[in-house]
C-alpha cells in the first residue's frame, strides 16, 4: 500500500464522542470503495468503538451509534 500517514497526537470526533492523542494511521480507501460500490470514508477501530452502544437494522440496512459520555466518565 502507498501513502500510509501516521499521527500519533490527533484528536478523533464521532458525532458526540471525542477522543484526544490517539494513534492513527490513515490511507486512501478509493480502491476499496470502487470495488464495493459504495464510498468508504473510513474505518474505526476497537479503540473508538469500544465507547459506542451500537444498534444494526438489518431490515432497513442502517447502523446507529451512541455515545453517553457520563457512562464512560469522559
């Protein structure tokens, strides 16, 4: 894979969620999203998602998530 960038204090904001000085690694994902024919504009990893109730409707293919910042203190 060519231009692979990395950011070791950077600051992450996913709807309500923010998250200070974590490591990233970032990379175009134009190749994958033309394969699936659908835009990819990112990928979270467990780090992220691990603060983030998540609720799959398959029948009507959308994905919720939230964020209660009292849960997690923060």
């Amino acid at each position: 894979m060519k231009n692979v960038y990395s950011a070791d204090k950077a600051v992450i904001q996913f709807g309500h969620m923010r998250q200070e000085n974590q490591d990233l690694v970032a990379f175009d994902l134009t190749h994958l999203s033309h394969r699936n024919g659908t835009e990819l504009s990112g990928m979270l990893g467990f780090a992220p998602v691990r603060f983030l109730d998540i609720k799959i409707d398959y029948r009507d293919g959308l994905v919720d998530f939230a964020y209660d910042p009292k849960r997690w203190g923060r």
